[in-house]
C-alpha cells in the first residue's frame, strides 16, 4: 500500500517561497534537468517492511519550466496479468535554498516484505515549446506548450531475511548496472500564447534533442538524508495507521499522535508569520 500523506500547511508556506524566489530567474533559465530513480535500483535488496522508492531533480532551477511529473507502476516479474502497485510523483515545489539534487520519496508499507522479482515503470510527463505549425485564424504560427512522455523501467529483487532498508549502503556505488534517469536539456526558451485563446506571457523550453539516459548512478543518499527519510516513513505508519496494523520490524516507540500535532503548530505559526510580514511589506 502506498502512503501520500497531504501536509497542506507546509505546501501552503513552500508554494509562497517557491513562487516569489523563482520566477525572475527561470525566465532565461537553461541547460540540463536531471531526474534519477535513486532507489531502488537494479540490485537484491532484503525484504523490508518499509520499502522507499526515491527520486532525484539535479538543477532544480529548471523544473518550474519543464514541469515534470512521474508516474509508476510495479509489477511482480513473474505476473505481468496481476494487480501492479500504482505511484505519482507531482511537480516538486522546490525551494530556491534547498539542496541540489533535491530528493522526493514514497514508500509502500508490506508489500515487500517477502521475496520476488519485481519491475519498476516510471514515466516523467514534461512540457516543451513547439510551433503551431498552421497558426490560427489567418495569423502566423505560434508557441504553445506540448506535454512529452519518456519511460524508463529497471528490474529488482527482494531476497533474504527481512530487514530494514540501508539506504546510506545502497546507494553509495555511482557505477551500477543500469542506472536508471533522463537528462533534458533546454536550449533556450520563449513565450507562449495561451491555446484557450487568451494573450499570456508563459515562459516555455525549447529542448531541440531527445532525453538522453542515465550513463552512471551519479546520485547518492547521504546519512542525513537517509536519516529524514527513514524518520519519514516511520513517523506516518506510527502516527496514521492503527497499532494492531504496524508491520513487524518498525519501532513506534518514540512517535505518537500527541507529539505529532504539537510540531504541526510551529510550522504554522511560522507560516502565518511570513504570510503577515509579507503583507505588512506590501502595504
């Protein structure tokens, strides 16, 4: 089962950061927009309990232009005719001051906690400038948005007792079998005119080559970032999911609702207090 969690608050509070810190910049934004399936990879990995699936944006600069979204599906490799187990990836909201590359992360609660083989789809939907070839209504062509599609797929195994995943471990090879990601690359970009009919200035890329894919597994998840991870996954299973249902091998020791809601409030008293100096400035 796939956990998406909503923190609305803390998109709320990104949604402001990202929007006022990089719409100037991306106007003129160009080069490479990598995105990596950084786990799992084409490896054996134990059964777990927890099983991440972690994705990668290097050059974050250039995804409010690209606009890619992922989708996935994982199939057991010996039933291909069976149920899949379905994942989604929005555009990420990026903050100017966060690390590049930036890491976004889903994970499933027991379904792999058992051995077999598996393949994992992934499809990242991403916008590009072409020609109105004909133009409308007598006018010369125009730019206007395309929404593309690149798959890639990798094959994985779970083997093993269970235990949970080293993602520090896992990851720390950049040379692996079949590294699994696409590069895009924006050779310049232009305006648009809206295809409802509306005159709006929109800032496209222009990509004039096919992504390239990934040559290495440049991309590794350091302790820190496999710690955040971790307490990630742990903290929702603990926090929404009844006692009776937490899968065996995760410690909800330290985690309950009550310490939960308490470090919901200052984020949001935080939140409100960019939003009222914000608006304070304004005025």
């Amino acid at each position: 089962m796939l956990l998406l969690l909503p923190h609305l608050a803390s998109l709320a509070c990104w949604f402001l950061l990202f929007s006022s810190g990089v719409a100037e910049e991306q106007k003129n934004s160009t080069g490479l927009l990598e995105i990596d399936l950084v786990f799992p990879r084409n490896e054996t990995y134990n059964p777990s309990p927890l099983m991440p699936i972690v994705f990668s944006y290097r050059n974050t600069k250039l995804i409010p232009l690209l606009r890619p979204t992922i989708t996935y599906e994982i199939w057991r490799y010996s039933d291909f005719g069976g149920d899949n187990l379905p994942g989604e990836e929005e555009v990420p909201l990026v903050n100017p001051s966060s690390s590049d590359p930036y890491l976004k992360h889903s994970f499933y609660v027991s379904d792999f906690d058992t051995e077999d083989t598996w393949l994992l789809a992934f499809h990242v939907r991403w916008t590009s400038c072409v020609k109105d070839g004909k133009g409308s209504l007598g006018f010369d062509p125009y730019t206007v948005l395309q929404t593309n599609l690149t798959n890639v797929g990798i094959v994985f195994t779970t083997k093993g007792p269970s235990k949970q995943i080293d993602l520090v471990a896992a990851t720390s090879n950049q040379t692996c079998a079949a590294p699994a990601g696409i590069a895009i690359d924006i050779a310049s970009t232009d305006n648009t005119f809206d295809s409802t009919g509306e005159n709006e200035e929109d800032r496209c890329p222009w990509v004039t080559s096919p992504p390239t894919e990934a040559d290495s597994c440049a991309v590794t998840i350091g302790t820190a970032a496999a710690s955040s991870i971790s307490a990630s996954m742990t903290s929702d299973v603990c926090n929404w999911r009844a006692a009776t249902v937490v899968p065996d091998g995760v410690d909800c020791s330290s985690f309950n609702k009550e310490s939960a809601a308490l470090q919901i409030v200052p984020g949001g008293v935080a939140c409100l207090a960019f939003m009222l100096g914000a608006l304070g400035f304004i005025l």
